[in-house]
C-alpha cells in the first residue's frame, strides 16, 4: 500500500468530532486543552481505533463525492493519525469588557463579558461573596453589581467571580475585585468662610459652601472604602463662578481648597467625580461666591449728667473691640463688620436730653423719635460718623405713643397717634403719676385700640402709652443696657445694623441660633443659607443670597 499525507481538512473535522464527542477524548479536552492520545498507551487504543474509524468514513465520503484520486486513502500513511491536529470545539478564555473597579456606596453597576473572536457561546453564571454587594441578572453575560450601602473594609476587598460553561468543555472562572466607595463633604476646620448643612448633618446631599470673590476657602473631604484623592477629579461645574485645587494623591481624609471667581454673586456645584470612564459623580456640594459686604457702624456711649437715670451701666464697654467676633460668625455669609468708637479714648459723650427728666430717653414712634433723640442725634456727629451706621448705646428708653385725644373713666377705646401693630392680650402703662393705670389690648383697627376693661381715668390728650421695645431702627440706632448682659448689647448692636439697607439688609427672623432673631435670646450667632421663617410678614428669607453685593 502506497504511502500518502493524511488529508488535513478531513484530520481536522475528526479532531473536532472526537474531542467533542467520543467519551475519551472529552476526557482528554475536559481543561480545554486538547491533549493528543497515546499511541503506546493501551487506555488510548480504542480512542485510536474510532479516530482512524472516523477520519476513513469521512475520508470516503469526500472520495464518493468527487475528491482527489490520488488523495490519501490509507490512514497508516503520512503522519500519525493517532496525533491529533491543533485545538477541540472549546474554547480557551473568554474577556472582561472594560469596567470601573470602584463602586458608589448606594448604587449599583453593570459587568459585561464577551466570546474570543470565533469562540462558540458559552453560558455564564456570575457570583460574590460580598455581603456589601447583591447581584441581578446573575446568569448571564451581563449582570448588574448592587451596592448595600456600605462601604468595603479596604481596597479591593470585595470579589465578583464569573464562571463560563460550556457543554463538554471545562469551565472556566475568572475573579473581579471591587471596591465600595463613599465620598462626603464636610465642614473643614480651617474653612475662611461659611458651611451650611441646611439642618440635616446627616444628609450631605443639600449642604452648601461659601467663599468670597477672589478668595479661597477649605471644604474637608472624607473618603471610605480604601479610595484615596488620586481615584477622582474634582471639578466645579462653571469655573468661573469657582475652581479646586487637585486633590492629595494617596490620602483618603483632607481638605480640598475652594477658590472663588472673579464675580459678586454666583453658584455652581463642586463635583466628586471617579477618574473612570463613567466619570460617575459620587458627591456634590453647592459653592456660592460672593462679593464681601462690608458694614461700616460707629458706636457712641451717651448719657445725661443732669439726670442719675441715665447713668450708663457699662461706661467702659469697648464695642469696636466685639468686631473679630462679629466677622467670626458674619464671615459664613460673606460679610464684615468695621466697627469705630465715636470718642476716639473711648469715652461716654454727655448730652443734656432727658428733658421730661424721667431718667431715660424718652421716644415717640409716632414721630420716629422726638425731641430728646434730636439732641443726640445732633451730638452724634463729625468727621468719625462719615459714611457709617450710626448707632447710640444709652441707659434706658421709653417708647411712647401718644393720645390723639382725650379718654374718659370708663372708656372701651382710646385712639393714639400714628398706628402699629399690637400683640393682642398685651398689657402696657397709660399715663403718669396718680393717674397711671395699665391697660390690656383686646383688639385694634388702624390706631384705635379696643381695651379688655374699661379705663379706671381719665386721660388728656398728649397722655403717654408706654410700648415696649428694646431698641430702635432709627438714626442713630438706639439701643438700650437696661438689664441685658453686656454680650447681649453687642449682638443687638451686630442684629439692628444689619436690618440697615446700608447694612445687611435683613429682617427678623425666627431661629434662636442667628443673630437676626426677633428677640434676645439667642444662643448662637450665625447667618445662614437655608431659609429661615420670617418673624413679621409671610415666608422665609435665604440671608446668604438677601444680603446686597454692591
């Protein structure tokens, strides 16, 4: 018998059918590799026999069908047939697609895999260990990882194992690691201007950073799961209202510096953003940047020598000394306080103006102040009030409204000069000496006041109704010791010039933690950009954005 080369195709259409379907050469491929049979092996003979059984069926058909005469026809010929060519019907891996390691606390991402270039289908099966991972679409080529929420223990601790099967052939596994991460925002303790975090410390997502035009300001960034500074970019989303240094490469907890534009007033976001192509954003922050609003006050001590009343309790209070502690707080807002004495040693200014000598500063609203505010009004000035808020600090005050006309015993109503909103079930001092007797409000229209009982006198026109009031918005602003601390009457300074238009030009407020609240009791000082509920009137007023920036 003439010796001939095997047929190569036909070797090759064996090969595929033996290792794919006869039981022993499945055994020989169950890793994926096709391992060629022993020729001198005797667990290898009946495998050799169906492999030269199989290639001279074939062999013969392509003969029947018209091959090549002088084409091999005898499978003892050439090589041995008993050394398989290359490769089975398996195939040898499979690829990852391209993916971000690192995953956002609290959400979830997808995992894809693909076939080798002329690889038959596989199934897949995708698994973790996790128990800060859960999966869905676990049994197929692509599937979606699930964050619990909570951040992994270090780096890479989390694994997402991917098996491929394939019928006949050996599985083949492949592991991920992961990392869960979490970005938070948080006040820095260096910051130079304002955080607020909106009443909601655990809720990062609404909190808000300030910084003045052309400044800088520090936000504190921490960062959990083993992610560190250089797995991110952080980026302001309109750079010219703000911009941020990159972060510290290898650190996972520091203070990121914020620089503000070029601009007087402006917002834009600060964003966490992971340096994957996803560029998935893990926290954000609002930054505003504003023009500094600088409130210029002078402050003059005056009473009477004529009248003891008048006395000051606190002649030495040094009120320009309280402005670093005013800009300490008034900062978080973008503003400054520059505060003078009208005496430049400090000294209390005497003026003659306790004229109805009742040892205090008596005030008619009606009027915006009267006579005796006049006479310090016209004291308080010269080259030191230029350009400033006046504001006046005196012993004690009487704010009077005023008969407009006379009031019998027995009356229900009195009507008063000018009008003002009274607080119903308020009782207040009508009158003077023998005659003075309090009277409770019931009710009022315009300036008649309807009164709980009836009038025990009767009173004249012109008859003092004393209203109470700490201090008025007035020029000068006047502010009263009283029996308040000396703190309280330097915060009541800092809240009745900013009310001022040339000031802060903000309202009352109710929040015992901001210093524009409506009484004094505060119990903190700050200004805020969550918006605080107005005292009088309907809504609320955001004091960050209300204060000008001209």
């Amino acid at each position: 018998m003439s010796l001939h080369p095997l047929d190569p195709e036909i070797v090759a259409a064996t090969d595929d059918w033996f290792y794919a379907e006869h039981p022993r050469g499945r055994e020989l491929c169950a890793d994926g590799t096709r391992t060629p049979l022993d020729a001198t092996s005797e667990e290898d003979r009946e495998g050799r026999q169906a492999w030269i059984a199989e290639y001279r069926r074939r062999l013969a058909e392509k003969q029947a069908g018209g091959g090549d005469d002088d084409g091999p026809d005898d499978p003892g010929g050439g090589d041995d047939p008993t050394d398989p060519a290359e490769g089975c019907n398996c195939a040898a891996d499979f690829v990852i697609d391209p993916h971000c390691t690192i995953i956002k606390a609290g959400d979830s991402a997808q995992f894809s895999v693909s076939e080798l270039d002329g690889a038959p289908a596989g199934s897949y099966v995708w698994t973790t260990t996790s128990d800060k991972l859960t999966l869905a679409n676990d049994h197929a080529s692509t599937v979606r990882v699930i964050s619990t929420g909570m951040p992994s223990a270090s780096r890479d601790a989390e694994t997402l194992t991917v098996v491929r099967s394939q019928t006949g052939c050996a599985d083949i596994t492949k592991v991920i690691h992961l990392t869960v991460g979490k970005v938070t925002f948080s006040k820095a303790a260096g910051q130079a201007y304002g955080y607020d975090d909106f009443d909601t410390p655990l809720d990062p997502d609404d909190d808000h950073v300030s910084v003045k035009r052309d400044a800088d300001t520090t936000v504190h960034v921490e960062m959990e799961g083993g992610i560190v500074g250089a797995d991110f970019d952080f980026e302001c989303a309109d750079a010219g209202i703000a911009t941020c240094e990159e972060a510290p490469a290898m650190l996972p907890s520091f203070d990121l510096r914020i620089d503000g534009g070029s601009t007087d007033k402006g917002s834009t976001v600060l964003r966490a953003k992971v340096r994957c192509p996803s560029a998935q954003v893990f926290r954000e922050i609002a930054v505003h940047t504003y023009k500094e609003r600088e409130v210029k006050v002078v402050v003059g001590k005056f009473h009477d020598s004529t009248s003891a009343g008048t006395a000051l309790r606190f002649p030495n209070a040094d009120y320009a000394g309280h402005q670093p502690t005013i800009n300490d707080k008034v900062k978080e807002a973008v503003a400054r306080f520059d505060i003078t004495n009208f005496d430049a040693a400090n000294a209390q200014t005497d003026v003659a103006f306790d004229s109805d000598g009742n040892g205090a500063l008596s005030y008619d609203i009606a009027a915006g102040g009267g006579t005796e505010l006049t006479r310090i009004a016209t004291a308080f000035t010269g080259a030191r009030t230029t350009g400033r808020i006046r504001i006046a600090i005196i012993r004690d005050m009487k704010s009077y409204f005023y008969l407009a006309s006379a009031a019998a015993a027995g009356d229900t109503t009195i009507t008063v000069r000018g009008s003002r909103a009274f607080d119903p079930g308020r009782a207040m001092p009508l009158g003077t000496g023998a005659s003075q007797e309090n009277i409770t409000i019931a009710s009022m229209s315009g300036a008649t006041l309807t009164l709980s009982a009836p009038l025990a006198h009767a009173h004249p026109a012109g008859t003092p109704l004393e209203f109470p009031a700490g201090g008025w918005s007035s020029d000068p602003i006047m502010i009263i010791e009283g029996s308040a601390s000396l703190d309280t009457i330097k915060w009541t300074m800092a809240h009745e010039a900013g009310h001022r238009d040339e000031g802060l030009d903000l309202r009352d407020i109710v929040d015992q933690t901001d210093f524009m609240h409506w009484m004094q009791s505060w119990t903190d000082y700050r200004l805020r950009y969550c918006p605080r509920t107005k005292k009088h009137g309907t809504g609320t007023e955001n004091q960050w954005e209300t204060i000008p920036r001209t």
